[in-house]
C-alpha cells in the first residue's frame, strides 16, 4: 500500500482521501514493527541469538518474536 502511495504521490496521481486512514494504520504497525527489531537486535546476544537475524525474524513476526526472545523456558 505504501509503495503505491509513494508512486501516487511521486506521479501526480489522486489517492481518495477515504484511504488516509488505512495509511495512517499502514504506518504506525511498519513502526511498530521496526522498533520491535530494534528492541529484540539490542537483546538477542544475551539470549544467545544472533542480532541481525532475530531482528529481522521479529520484524515479520512482530510482538511475537519478542515474546519468544524473552520467554523464560529458554534459560533453563
């Protein structure tokens, strides 16, 4: 959606403005989403996950990859 938004935008098209919203909504879950990888790149080397990979695992995946990265069972 964001893409062709941009394309829109960058080609002088006309978005309806009914789908505002759903833009807004696009862009606070991709932010959401980015500091979730954010947080779980910062703690993944304490958990013995590699940084890069488990950000972008969470990044797709969302609160549940953080959810996973702090689950106690896996010090155990």
């Amino acid at each position: 959606m964001e893409s062709w938004n941009i394309y829109a935008v960058i080609n002088n098209i006309n978005v309806p403005s009914s789908l505002n919203p759903i833009f807004w909504i696009e862009r606070f879950a991709m932010m959401s989403h980015f500091i979730e990888s954010i947080i779980a790149a910062f703690y993944a080397p304490s958990r013995q996950k590699k940084p890069v990979k488990y950000a972008t695992y969470t990044f797709f995946v969302g609160t549940i990859g953080l959810l996973e990265l702090f689950d106690r069972q896996d010090e155990y």
